[in-house]
C-alpha cells in the first residue's frame, strides 16, 4: 500500500514539475500540417469554401492555447469570389483540469481584425443564409456517466470570456441601392457566470463613437424560448445612454422590444453627421428610441421594424444671418414614428417667443436614410398664431444651399400677429388663403402660380423675394376681377373713437391730438419706417372694386417701402361718372420729414367711403378736389407746418347728419355752421373753396357756401404751425333784387377747440368791406336778373380756378364803372 502511496506521490510531483516548466517554457508548436485538415473539418460544418493561410500555433502550458492566423471564409458559389468573413487571427484558450472531468473549458476565445461583409442581391438572395453541410452536429444531454470501462465522455462545453476586437461589418442591399457600415474597437462577452453574462461593447456607427455596457438574464431563458432582459448603460457620441430590451427566439423567430435613451443630445451635429443639415444649433435634453422588431433573418427584422423617438425639452436656434435678428424655437416635445417601408413621421410641439407653434412633417422611408439619400421629402403642416402653412416637395440633400420647390398652402386669421416671428412688416389682413409654388435660389425665393384670397375677393398674386439686398426686398404683383373693400377693413383701424353720435354738435368741441386716429396712423407709419424689417414694391391692378353695397370701378396702384420713404404712386379709382387720381411720396429725415400729395377727384360719392369704415352709415354726397402740395414738417403728423400748394374743392351734401368716421376739424367746423343755417330754414346746396397754402398759412383764393335761400362768401385763414383757424362768413339773402345782407358769422379757435361767435362786433369793418369789395359782385353777375334756389351748377364753374380769375377780372372792371358813375351823380 505504501508502494502505492509513493508512486502517486512521486507521479504527482512528475505533474507539476511538467506543468511548471510547461508553464514557464510556454513551448510552442507548429502545426502547419494540420492546416489542411482544419480547413476541411471547419469547411464540413460551414457548408463554405475556407482557407487558412496563415500560422497554425500550439502552445504548450497549464492552459493550452491554440492560436489560427488568417482565415478566409469564401462567400457562396452564387456571389463573388470575394471572403464573406476574414480573421487576422483566432486565439483559443483550454483549461486542462476541466479535462479531466469530462468537460471542456474554452477560458478565452478572441479573434482580432475581422472583416464581415452581409450582401443581399436584388434577387432577394443573400450570403448569410446557412450553405448545406456534410457534418451534422448532434446536441445531446445525458447523465454523468458511471462507466468504469475506462472510456472518456465530455459531458458539456463551457465558455468564459470572448473577446472580438478591429471587427468591421459591412452591410449591402441591392435591392435598395442602400449600405451600412458598423465598427466594433472591442466586443467582450464574459459568460463565465452564466446567471448574468455581461457583454462590453465599444465600436462606433459611421464614424459616431459608442460605449456600452451591457448585463442579462440567465441565456438558459432564451435556450427555453422564454423573453430574455438586457439592460445596459454607457454612452454614445459622448452622451450619456441607458438600454433595456426584451429579446427573445420563439418558433424560428427573433422578437425584441428595445428601449434606448440619450442624455443631452447635439441635434445639429446629429443632422450634420448624416448630412441633412449643415451648422445647425439645436439641443435636446434626452431622445428616447422604442422599437419592436420581428423576424426570421436580419432583413425581415428590419423590414418588420417599428420605431417611435421622442425628444425631451431642448431648443431650436433659428439664425436670420442677413438681419442679425435670431430667435429660438422652444419645443416642450417632439415625437416620431417609422417603419421601414413608411415616411418617417414627426410633430414639434413648441414656442417661437411667447407663440405657440405646432409641426407635423412626413419624409422619407426609413429605409431611404440607411443610404446616401440625395432629396428629403416634404409632407409639412405648420401652425402658428392661428396660421397653418402646408409645404409639400422635396430639397436636395445636404441642406446647405437655399434651392428648391414647394407647393405651398396658407390660411389664417390675421397676418399681422405672424410679424414678431419672420419679422416683418404685415398688415392685419384676416382670413386670408395662398397657394401656389414656392421656389428658392440663391438670390431669395419665388411664389409663382399663386392663387390668394381674402375674405370674399380672390386675387391672383406673383411675389419675388430678393435676399441678397441689403434687406429683404418684396416685389408682389396682385391682379383680381374684383375686390371687396369691407374684407380690407383692418381691426386695427377704428376711426369712430371718441366721436359723438348726437345730431346737434356742440359749440366748443374739446378734442385733444390723441383723439385723431388718422394722426396716430401717421405716427405707426412713420415708426415703421425708421427700421422696416422689408422694403417693398407693391403693383395691384383691380377690375372692379365693391364697397359694401356701393360698386365702384377699376383700380389700380404702385407702392414702394424703403428706409424712411412711403410712395404711393400712379393711384387711380374709376368710378361711375369719374376718377380718383392720387399720389404720395413721404420721407422722412432725422430732425425733419418732407413729401408731396396730389389728388384729384371728379364728384366722387363721398358716403361710399364714410360707409367703408361705418357700415350704417347714412352720410351721402359727392366731392370734387384737386390738390397739390410740397409737404414738410418735424414729423408726418405736422407735414402742414410748411406746406406749400394750393387745395380746391367743391361739396355737393345729400344727408349732412354727423357721422364718426368723419372725426376732422374741417368736418367739424362745417357741422358748427350747420345749426345757424338751418335756423334760417336753408338747407346747403353745395361749398367750394379755391385754398393757397404758403408755408404753412392757408388762404382763400375763393370760399363760398350755396344754400336754397343765401349766398354765402367767406374769409379762412388758417395757421398750420399753431394750428389755428378763422373763419368768417358773409350771408345774403337770395330773396331780395339786390341781396339783402344777413348777419355775419365767425368760427374760431383751435384745430381741436373751435368756437361759433354770433353778432361779432369786430366783423364792422370787415363786414362793410365786403359790401363794396368785387367779392360780393361777382355773384350779382352770375346769377343776373334770375335767382337759382339751387346753385350747385354755379358751384361747380365756380371751382374751375381760370374762370374764378376771369370773373373777377371781369367783375372787377365792371364794379369800377358802377362806382364812378355813382360818384358823377352826386
């Protein structure tokens, strides 16, 4: 027995010397002999062509290792005759003891610099699909075995760590003309525990770096066809990135529902990197990724792939690099949905400032990102301030120059509120549509084609955009058959403030400068133009205009906005029995403003107007002007202070009831006369005033009032820098052979305070002046021997300027021959 004892001793110790000088010689053997012997055992279980050129390695230690270098594993006889798998080398690490209990225990498995290129032909074949085999691998499970006849059986295989370094993966589909590449720098599985593998992966996606660290289920659960969980954390171009998914092989299929989040992701360099769009600044704080995938192969998983994202709070910088006036798009949420063979689906819940704005926009197919797509599709619906825009077309890819063609479609409530986010200079248009092609370049865009509306009157429309200018500059041409005024009645335009809606007018009317609406415009205007966000060029031609009930004729205008200059030009009204033509220039300076105005008008119907801004309105008659005058002044609303030119006009009144919207001094001033007429039971046939205005002090060349029992002369003197008016009135009764005198009237006071004096002492002297003055004469002689209870033919030749001076002249003249033979006959 004891014999026994030391030969086991003395075998034990022969062991470990043999293991220790094993393990510090490491032999190594060469086993290039086995090379083809590998190549056939290893090709017999692929079905595929292999090939081993490299060293085959043997080393000899307490853990034997076997090290193949370059091994080429050939794609199928239907594909090229390129490797579908190349190793630089495989190195295979076996514990010895294990052996011994009927296992073997591969410790370590690496393979580094492996190249793998996944092809799928048009056809549908592809390279991966298992070749036929000649060697059938049989798995079994038996019990441990008591055998004592000496035999050796291995029970099970046990794997602990494989590790695969430099591995590239190349994936091609003709089908799709699409490729994809992936890059694993380190795969490190460690199943040595195998109720929780852990998997380290480090790699990176078309260039895009990643690290992840990944720990799961007991792989028993996925061997018995149960869901297996991974969760793993790590990051992702630098971002921070947690994982979980659910995988899971039942009946031959691959089913997983995978979650993946990214902490604080850069969205413009996400967009750059995949070239969609260049020098984007936007940030999320997080992209949350879910996704189910099912299917047998890897071309159905990702063709049966559903994905939604979402993207947490972040910001969208929007640079406007011609105005310098950037603004941000603060979005609460941004969701997606896509399939592979669906358009990629996404809404933006946000704001621009303090306005909501919602997008929704539909691309491409998934599928079409995977490759270099060269156009994004466009499927968009914004709305924003009670707009919605609709943009459908496609931009060539990158998005690095401003080229492309949109059908574009707009609706909305007020286009005014749509200014503080383009920056621009809207006017409150409301419910108005476009449509049409919307079409950029590198010079700024194009709508062509346009169909637009407003309220009930349709245009068409063409817009040019120049954005190489110094500003924005709009060139808009508009043509439509008809227009309806009421739909241009801007909400903002309320001319009726403050105005009284009694019949009798007060003596003293108190209005301060605030109560002018029309002054306030003139402000905004002027405002506007010191810094335009555009400049403009606006050309509309009319066919028929409508206001209200009222139908006028064609129209037609040109407006230009610059820096500190408004023009309107070439503006004409046609309506039945005449014209309106009228022109503007205004220009503004830093200490003071300038411009000129013309306006000629052929008896227009002047209740027309008054109704396009009070619709109940009854107030009716017609106007006559001609009007031609220098302006100039410390700001728009003071223009008169040194104007110069001269303001004819003729009043034909219908219905002189006061009305709001004719809230002026002048409209007022002839409604303080108006009582004192009507006392005197004369209603007002017609006014006319021939007015020189010189540096801001007006005169008359000629005033006249005709009613159905007076004649009424008048002296006006008007003050535009103090804005102080005077006017006097020179009453005779028609009834009488010689025009009996009536009681003179004066008005005066302030532009926003005008006083009626009755029995004006200081009007003797003016009064008796007018008697024998040739101003009281022409009239004897226009009217002779017959006097006309209606004068308004009289007023109408009368507001000619050549006839006025040859009948003074005439009258003149024959004045001074009636005086002096009333002298010769005392």
């Amino acid at each position: 027995m004891s014999t026994i004892i030391k030969s086991l001793i003395k075998v034990f110790i022969l062991f470990a010397a043999l293991a220790a000088i094993l393990e510090f010689l490491e032999p190594t053997l060469t086993l290039d002999g086995a090379r083809n012997t590998l190549s056939k055992k290893l090709q017999s279980y692929t079905g595929r062509e292999i090939h081993i050129d490299g060293d085959i390695q043997l080393t000899l230690s307490y853990s034997p290792h076997l090290l193949v270098k370059r091994i080429h594993i050939k794609n199928s006889a239907d594909f090229d005759d390129e490797d579908f798998i190349t190793i630089s080398e495989v190195s295979i690490e076996i514990r010895l003891l294990p052996l011994l209990q009927g296992q073997i225990h591969l410790s370590d498995i690496s393979a580094d610099q492996a190249k793998i290129d996944f092809h799928q032909k048009a056809d549908g074949d592809n390279n991966w699909s298992p070749a036929e085999t000649t060697e059938t691998v049989e798995v079994t499970t038996r019990e441990p075995s008591d055998s004592k006849d000496g035999s050796f059986d291995i029970e099970r295989i046990i794997l602990g760590k494989i590790e695969l370094t430099n591995i590239d993966i190349l994936y091609r589909d003709d089908t799709r003309q699409q490729s994809l590449k992936n890059r694993f720098d380190q795969l490190l599985i460690d199943i040595s525990d195998e109720t929780k593998p852990v998997a380290e992966i480090n790699g990176s996606i078309e260039d895009h770096p990643y690290a992840i660290v990944i720990q799961s289920e007991s792989l028993d659960r996925l061997l018995a066809g149960e869901p297996l969980t991974l969760r793993g954390t790590g990051h992702v171009a630098n971002r921070q990135t947690s994982i979980h998914a659910d995988i899971q092989f039942k009946e031959g299929e691959f089913i997983s529902n995978l979650d993946f989040d990214v902490k604080d992701v850069d969205l413009g360099l996400l967009l750059n990197e995949l070239k969609i769009i260049p020098d984007l600044t936007a940030v999320t704080e997080n992209i949350n990724i879910k996704s189910r995938l099912k299917g047998k192969d890897l071309a159905e998983l990702y063709e049966r792939a559903e994905i939604s994202l979402e993207l947490g709070k972040g910001y969208w910088h929007l640079q406007q690099k011609k105005t310098g006036k950037d603004k941000e798009l603060m979005f609460n949420r941004a969701s997606s949905f896509v399939s592979w063979k669906q358009a990629v689906e996404l809404s933006i819940d946000g704001r621009i400032d303090d306005t909501s704005i919602t997008i929704d926009l539909k691309s491409n197919r998934l599928e079409e990102f995977f490759d270099d797509i060269e156009k994004l599709d466009i499927d968009l619906v914004a709305r924003v301030a009670k707009t919605e825009m609709t943009l459908k077309g496609d931009l060539a890819l990158p998005i690095n120059s401003r080229l492309f063609s949109l059908d574009i479609t707009i609706r909305g409530e007020n286009m005014e509120k749509l200014n503080p986010i383009i920056n621009t200079e809207f006017p409150p248009i409301n419910n108005y549509t476009l449509s049409g092609k919307l079409i950029a370049n590198d010079t700024g865009y194009i709508l062509k084609s346009a169909a637009a509306s407003i309220g009930e009157s349709k245009l068409q429309a063409s817009v040019v955009i120049d954005t190489n200018a110094i500003k924005p500059l709009w060139y808009i041409n508009l043509n439509s058959q008809q227009i309806q005024l009421e739909d241009f009645a801007f909400s903002g335009l309320d001319l009726t403030e403050n105005a009284s809606t009694d019949d009798s007018i007060a003596v003293s009317q108190k209005k301060t400068s605030r109560e002018r609406p029309l002054l306030e415009y003139l402000r905004q205007l002027e405002e506007a133009l010191k810094t335009p966000a555009m400049h403009l060029d606006l050309n509309l031609n009319v066919g028929k205009v409508l206001s209200g009930r009222d139908q006028l004729g064609k129209a037609q205008l040109k407006l230009h906005l610059r820096d500190d200059i408004f023009i309107i030009e070439n503006a004409k009204l046609e309506i039945p029995g005449g014209i309106i033509s009228s022109s503007i220039s205004l220009k503004r300076g830093n200490d003071e403003a300038s411009g000129h105005v013309s306006l000629d008008i052929d008896k227009l119907d002047y209740g027309i107007t008054t109704r396009l801004f009070q619709p109940d309105s009854t107030i009716d008659g017609k106007i006559s002007t001609r009007i031609a005058l220098d302006l100039g002044g410390k700001d728009f609303t003071r223009l008169l202070e040194r104007a110069s030119g001269q303001v004819d006009f003729a009043v034909w009144p219908k219905n002189t009831k006061p009305t709001k919207a004719l809230n002026l001094w002048t409209t007022n001033l002839y409604l303080i006369l108006l009582p004192e007429l009507k006392k005197k039971e004369s209603l007002v046939n017609c006014l006319v005033g021939l007015l020189d205005i010189d540096d801001g002090m007006m005169k008359e060349e000629l005033f006249a009032i005709d009613t159905t029992k007076l004649w009424i002369y008048g002296n006006l003197d008007v003050d535009f820098k103090q804005e102080q008016i005077e006017l006097s009135l020179f009453p005779v009764s028609k009834t009488a052979r010689l025009f009996s005198l009536e009681t003179p009237l004066r008005a005066q006071g302030s532009f926003s305070s005008i006083n009626l004096l009755l029995n004006p002492i200081d009007l003797t002297g003016t009064y008796i002046n007018f008697i024998t003055s040739p101003l009281h004469v022409p009239v004897r002689r226009i009217f002779a021997d017959k006097v006309l209870e209606d004068g308004s033919t009289i007023c109408e030749r009368l507001f000619d300027r050549d006839h006025v001076t040859r009948l003074k002249a005439k009258a003149e003249t024959k004045s001074q021959q009636e005086i002096e033979e009333l002298l010769e006959s005392y």
